[in-house]
C-alpha cells in the first residue's frame, strides 16, 4: 500500500512494505534509487513493520515543477 504526503510542492511516496505489531522500520534509499517492492533480506528478521520513502524526484514521488531540486530538499524529506 502507498500513502502520499504533502510535502512543499510535492508529493512523497510511502510505502508500506510490510504490517505488523511492533517499532516501525523506515527504509531511506540512496540517491537515483527508489523503496524496493519488498522487504529487503538483511531486514527480513525485522520484528514490526517496514515502510520505505521515496524521496522528492525518485519511484513514485513527484518532481518539483521546473524541475531540478536541491540537497536541502532531499534532508527536508
């Protein structure tokens, strides 16, 4: 399931990868990349769920209008 969020003139891709009871695990990817489909193996052992973010301009985020966006935009995510 993904959620979106509101954020600036944006909007941010959650995903929720995977349920459950327990802390929440949020998977922040590297730049140019997205959130996997799935739970990755090595946090596979992860007792709760795990949810990813897409940040500003990568998977199922959008792009800023006019394009480009800037490192301060990405820690504000």
């Amino acid at each position: 399931m993904t959620t979106f969020l509101d954020h600036g003139h944006v909007r941010l891709a959650l995903h929720e990868l995977r349920g459950g009871d327990g802390p929440t695990l949020l998977l922040l990817h590297a730049l140019a990349e997205h959130t996997p489909a799935t739970v990755p193996i090595d946090c596979a052992a992860w007792p709760g769920p795990v949810h990813g973010l897409d940040f500003t301009g990568h998977g199922a985020s959008t792009v800023p209008a006019g394009g480009g966006y800037t490192s301060e935009l990405l820690m504000a995510d």
